[in-house]
C-alpha cells in the first residue's frame, strides 16, 4: 500500500486559498443579509440564509452566468469536500445545541392535555408516513444507496417532526414564549425529536448496509436504543465527574473548550458505534445540561456565539447553495407531499387536541405550531441526501415542505394575536392568559437587548 504524506492530502495552492475564500466569503454575506432581511420582515432568519445560498446556487447564479457559479464554487476538486466539512461542522453545532435546549420533561400540570398530543401528533402521522408507499411509489425518489427501509424511515420523519428552533423563535418574537401553550408546545416538540432524531440513525445506518437483512432491521434500532440509554447514564456522570477531577480547571474555567471537546468526542463515538454523528451532537447537548446552572449558561453563550456568527449561517446557505429549482423542482409531487404532510401532522394533532382540550381553536393552534418543520426538517433533508436515501426531487421537495411550513405557522399566530384570541383553552380549566414578554429598548445600534441590559445575540 502506498504511503501518502499528510501535509499532501491538504495543501492547497494559493490560487486555490484564495477561490475557496472567495466562496466563503459570498456565502457568510449573502446569508447574514438574507437572514437579516427575512428577521426584519418577522419570518425566520434561517429561511434567509437559505435564500443566501439559493441565490449563489446554480438557481439564481448558475442559471445567470453559470461560468460565474462555477469559478467561485467548483474551482477545484476539494473545494466541495472542504465546504462539506464547513457544513458539516454546522449541523452538528446546530444539533448540539438543540440538546442543550431540550426540555423533555413535561410538568405535572401539563400532562393531561400534553401527553395525549404527543402521541397523537408523533405517531400518527409517523405511521402514516410509514403507510404511504404502499399508496405512492416512492422509489423514483429513492438515492443511490437507499433501500426500502430506509426511505420509508425518512418518509415517517418528515411528516411527524416538528421545529424546536423556529417555532422557539416565533414564540420570542410574538412575546408569548413564557405561556403555558408555548411550554406544552415546545416540550412535546422535545420529546418528538429525540426519538425521530434516533430513527434518522436507523435509517442512515440501514442505508450503508445496501440491502438490510432481517438481522439488520432488527438490530440497528436496538443499538440506536442502547446507544442511546448507554450515554445518557454515563455521559452525564462522567461531565460532572470532571468538576472532581485534575481537568476541574478546564471545566470551570474554560467550560466553552470542554463542552466542543465533549462534543466532537461524542461525534466520534457514536459514528465508531455505527449512530449518525448527529443523534451524538445531541446526546452530548443533553448531558452537558447535567453541569451545574452556571457553567451550562456560560457555555451556551460563548459556544453559540461563536456557531451563530459563522458556522450554522454558512450551513444553511450551503443547504440554499445545493438546492436546483430549476431542475430538480417537482411541482406535482412538491404539493402532494406537503399536502399529505399537513394534513397527517393535523389530523393526529386534532384528534388528540381535542380529546384533550374540547376546544376547536386551541387545537388548530397547536397544529398550526407542531406543524412547523424549520431547521430539524432541513437537516433531515441534508443527511437523507448526503447519505443518498433521496434523490435530488425529494430533497428539494423536504426543504421547501420545512420553508413553507414554517412560514405558515409564523403568520398563522401573528394572526391569532391580532384578534386577541386565546391560544390555549382547556375545558373545566382558566383559559391560559396570553400576557406579552417585556421587550427591552434596543441599544445605539439597533439590536435588542435582554431584561439584564445585555446585547442579545440573534438567533
């Protein structure tokens, strides 16, 4: 076996340097304008960065000069390699994050009307996305190395889950994220994507092994499973172990480098045990919670500063940069499956809404929010696609299903506020008061600022 130096597989010529900086560069501005453009119009700035990247894409770029597009994005061979691993590095910031901000838990008080939602807005339209292609033939949608299994996975995820991130960033910018409708809400969306989160190992996993065995179906859930409980038993234990230990320093004093180091090592781990990188990510912003209140704090300021200003912008207009309208557009299967997908997420919302509240508008409501698939349904989305269990059609059809998606729900509780309606009404129970959050006066510059007097970042 011939032996290649290191320093060989990743030099780079300064002409090279300079093209893929070039790119970064066209990339980190057109998502931070985009993304500032779309906040000020009150819908969600990851829908803008996404725009950033379509408009430098072989969409907008690539249909006006496609020479242009070129140049700056295929000058060289490793420059898609070296922009995979920028986004790469972006989803899982993205869903290390998201397991610092889950709240799996559901107060006691909540229960009655919360559990019987979970699992009519999680199973059954998971099942129904199981069921789907004994309707639908799926398989010209299929990638390369997807199997049965896999796609059928991916079908289920993509009409059961929901958008922590966004329907987060809704409820801030309306002032109602302290309601109790917000609380059910976002802890229901918890629960949901923690499990969808270890089927996208499943399906991930299935689709390395080309055509499952019986064996495989079986055990590959079994050990996202075991995975699963395995971390979330030792992992914990071992962060606080540290604060006990000669690496205490680095916890207390240098808590943002432990948390990445906590991170990456769970990255490596579950993609050696065979997990997708990402369901690591989030075990490891899970158990990073388990540290005491305020060294949590502190690295959730630091670590999603630094993500915030470069790595997730640029992920996200990557996800804008792959996508190919004009091309890889399916009308017809686009709107039949965003259809389907609205209907099934509101049909199992509804049933068990109603059930659980006996209150027609409060369960369109709570549709209306779980219906959201944002940042989660993209990230779906890329890793069916760089795993090549979709083709191209279908994962544009899932990015624009999460755009639309969350648009809707956006405008959809702009709307409800403005008539002064209540969001949540439970039968036998006070209705639940929709009193807004204070907003402090924004700083010289313009940017918001928290109760504390502090310059809040944007998300």
């Amino acid at each position: 076996m011939t032996h290649i130096p290191l320093a060989a597989t990743i030099s780079l010529s300064e002409h090279e340097l300079t093209r893929f900086f070039v790119a970064v560069v066209a990339l980190m501005a057109c998502a931070h304008v985009m993304g500032s453009l779309f906040a000020r119009l009150k819908m969600p700035r990851v829908i803008g960065e996404i725009a950033g990247g379509l408009l430098l894409g072989p969409t907008v770029l690539g249909a006006m000069s496609p020479s242009a597009q070129a140049w700056v994005f295929d000058a060289f061979p490793e420059e898609g390699k070296l922009l995979a691993m920028m986004s790469s590095f972006g989803v899982v910031l993205l869903m290390f994050f998201s397991g610092m901000e889950t709240r799996a838990r559901f107060a006691r008080a909540d229960r009655k009307v919360a559990v019987p939602i979970l699992i009519g807005a999680t199973a059954l339209p998971f099942l129904a996305g199981l069921a789907a292609p004994l309707v639908f033939d799926f398989s010209p949608y299929m990638g390369a190395r997807g199997n049965e299994a896999s796609l059928v996975i991916v079908i289920g995820i993509a009409v059961a889950i929901t958008s922590i991130p966004v329907i987060s960033k809704i409820f801030i910018d309306l002032g109602i994220m302290n309601t109790r409708f917000a609380r059910i809400v976002l802890t229901i969306a918890t629960v949901e994507d923690i499990a969808l989160w270890g089927l996208v190992g499943v399906a991930t996993a299935l689709a390395e092994s080309g055509s499952p065995s019986v064996t495989e179906l079986v055990l590959t859930p079994v050990l996202t499973v075991a995975f699963f409980a395995a971390v979330m038993w030792t992992l914990p234990r071992l962060l606080r172990a540290a604060l006990h230990s000669p690496a205490r320093g680095l916890v207390e004093h240098r808590p943002a480098r432990f948390a990445l180091l906590a991170c990456f090592a769970m990255v490596a781990l579950a993609s050696l045990a065979g997990v997708n990188l990402i369901f690591g990510a989030l075990l490891a912003g899970m158990a990073i919670c388990k540290l005491p209140e305020p060294i949590v704090e502190t690295i959730r300021t630091k670590v999603k500063a630094f993500a915030l200003v470069f790595f997730t912008p640029v992920y996200f207009a990557i996800v804008g940069l792959k996508l190919d309208l004009g091309h890889h557009f399916d009308p017809a299967f686009f709107f039949g499956f965003l259809a389907f997908c609205t209907v099934m997420k509101t049909a199992g919302t509804f049933a068990a809404g109603w059930y659980a509240t006996r209150d027609r508008r409060s369960t369109i409501n709570l549709a209306a929010a779980l219906n959201a698939r944002g940042g989660p349904g993209i990230v779906l989305a890329t890793v069916a696609f760089d795993a090549q269990i979709i083709d191209e059609r279908f994962f544009v059809t899932l990015v624009l299903v999460a755009v639309v998606t969350s648009l809707a729900a956006g405008a959809w509780f702009r709307y409800v506020l403005a008539r002064g309606w209540e969001l949540l009404v439970v039968r036998g129970e006070a209705p639940d008061p929709v009193v807004a959050d204070p907003v402090p006066a924004p700083d010289s510059t313009g940017a918001p600022r928290t109760p504390g007097g502090q310059v809040k970042e944007p998300v």
